[in-house]
C-alpha cells in the first residue's frame, strides 16, 4: 500500500468514504496530524494501533464532530462542560468518565476517555459528514516526532495506510492541552496551545499527576532517531569532538560550528518556534548526523511547552 495525498472536496469525499468503512485515514488538525478511524468500532481503532505499532495501553484521543457528543460518549462534570464550551473548537482535550458506547480498546481500558473538537476546517468538515466520532492519535510510529504536514505522515505511515488529506502545515505544531477536572481543580496532563493562564479563569490549575494514565506524559516520546542532548540557550555552545557531527536547534541566527543549524524563532517567538520544532526536529534527523543538540526555549508558557517535548526527545536515548 502507499497512501494517496489528497486535497480539497475530493480528499473530503476519500476520506469521508474510507472512514465509515471502517478504514484509517491521516487527517490535519490544528496541533499535528491525526491517524483516524471510528471511535466507536472497535476493529477500527485496533487499526489505529496496529500501524502506528502503538502499546494497548496508550489510550487514544477521541475527536467529535460537536460538542453535543461531550454526553453522548462521557459523563463530565460542570465545569468539564464550561471549559468545552469555551474552548471548543481548540487543541483543548478533556477526560472524563466514559460510556459504555466508547470501546474499553480505544480508551486501553481506562474508565475515562479522552475528547476534544479539533478547529481545523477540513477535520471539522470530515467529521460533521461522517457525523461519527473519530479515535486520532497522532499520525507518527509510536514515540517518533509528531508529524506536522502531510508529507511528515507520507514518510511516517505512507505504507500503512490508504490515503492522507493534505491540509497544509499544521497551525500550532504541538499537540493539544490534555486536563481532567477533579473537584473543581484543572490538572493539567500534557501541556499544549491552551495555557494555564488561559485555564485560571475557570478554577484552580494543578500540575500534579492525578493518577490517570497519560501516556503523552511518558517520560520519553516524541523522538528523532540521532540522539538529542539540551544545552542552555544563554550560554555559548559546549565544543564538540572534530569528526563529530553535530546539529543545532537554534533560537539564534549564526551559530558557527555546526555541520547543520535550524533556527526556530530569530526572535524567540516560541509561537513561532512550536509550528516549526518538529518540522525542524525532522529535517535534522534526515541529515545522518551524529547528534542533535537542542537549544532551551525561552521561559514562557508555550515555551515550557516545547521544553516538555525537547526533554523527552532527550530522554529516548
Ligand atoms: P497522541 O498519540 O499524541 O494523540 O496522544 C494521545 C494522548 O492522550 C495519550 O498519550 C494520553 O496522554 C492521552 N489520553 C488519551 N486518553 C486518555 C485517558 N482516558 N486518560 C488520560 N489520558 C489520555
Ligand atoms: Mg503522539
């Protein structure tokens, strides 16, 4: 098999098609691209981790195509409901307790599941035709980058799955926020485009684990190949053996002695830099590199965000 890259009215109709019968297809979202297939078919979604050879106990994102489906496939709370009526459509994810309608499969057998309304305009289009809920994890091998354009999925999935809609970079380039609400207490599962700042209005934020299984909190993930190392940003970059080739993840123009430098924010815009990291992240895992050193974002909140990603790119090796 090798998928097909579709566009337009014609890849909405594929995919629309592929999907009811029960098949995988990579859509865009507003974060990254997902890997998608019936939420509530169970062979379906054993599709999903079948090519992305991802562990049964890595619970899968669900993505409705409205927020009616919120008490349709869970049970949330009040203020579960308010952060999706605010949020949503967004790279906001909310877990709460599942229906039975949800497969035990799909959530890895938690009693909670995942969910979230992606904002893209052809995942929203897709999901509002097929108006069926859709599992759709990431659209990478299991612990590798998180693919950010349609070609990413090609060289992740190309030869797993039938067809890719091709929405054009992904807006965010990370993936979503994950919260669950206990007690009126936001617990942040995975950082993403949604903020604690932007969470505090609608109660107190916890960053404490709150015992549920968040697989995306694993301490590695989101790995290239070429083993990648942090190094302080402020500071000047640590020498490193001649013969030893070495690629740098910048936050600055001109770094001599690199064999291969990309820049994610001249700026320090880390809005900037979360839609090129993985991009970035790829391009310097192709150049058969011995190692891959990795700048530390500014402080900020999305840049907190992408440390997140960086240490566990890190920590893979
Ligand atoms: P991804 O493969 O990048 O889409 O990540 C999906 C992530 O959603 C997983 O890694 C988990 O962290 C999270 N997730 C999905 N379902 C649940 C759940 N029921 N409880 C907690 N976290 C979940
Ligand atoms: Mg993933």
């Amino acid at each position: 098999m090798s998928a097909r890259i579709l566009q337009g009215e014609v890849g909405i109709e594929e995919a629309v098609t592929t999907l009811a019968a029960g098949g995988l297809v990579a859509l865009p979202t507003e974060t990254v691209y997902g890997l998608a297939a019936l939420a509530q078919d169970a062979r379906a979604c054993a599709r999903i981790f079948e090519a992305k050879a991802r562990p049964l106990s890595d619970p899968l994102i669900v993505h409705v195509p409205g927020p009616e489906w919120l008490e349709r496939l869970a049970d949330p709370d009040p203020l579960t409901r308010l952060l999706a009526e605010t949020f949503w459509p967004g790279p906001l994810t909310l877990i709460s307790p599942k229906k039975p309608c949800v497969p035990d499969l799909c959530t890895a057998g938690e009693p909670t599941v995942a969910l979230r309304m992606s904002a893209h305009p052809l995942f929203l289009e897709t999901l509002s035709r097929l108006n069926e809920p859709v599992a759709a994890p990431s659209a990478n091998r299991f612990g590798r980058i998180s693919p950010t354009s349609a070609q990413h999925v090609f060289d992740e999935l190309g030869a797993k799955i039938p067809m890719i809609l091709d929405g054009g970079p992904c807006v965010h380039g990370i993936e979503s926020t994950i919260v669950q609400t206990r007690e009126g207490v936001i617990h942040i599962l995975r950082q993403g485009p949604v903020t604690r700042s932007q969470l505090e209005p609608f109660g107190k934020v916890s960053s404490q684990p709150t015992g549920a299984s968040a697989p995306g909190t694993l301490k590695s993930h989101y790995a290239p190949q070429t083993p990648l190392r942090l190094i302080p940003r402020d500071e000047e970059a640590p020498r490193h053996a001649k013969g030893v080739r070495v690629g740098l993840l910048a936050w600055r123009n001109a770094r001599p002695g690199f064999d291969a430098v990309e820049v994610l924010s001249a700026q320090g815009d880390p809005v900037m830099a979360a839609t090129v990291l993985y991009g970035a992240m790829r391009r310097l895992d192709a150049r058969g590199l011995d190692a891959i050193w990795a700048e530390t974002p500014p402080a900020s909140e999305l840049g907190d965000a992408i440390l997140d990603r960086l240490r566990k790119a890190a920590a893979s090796q």
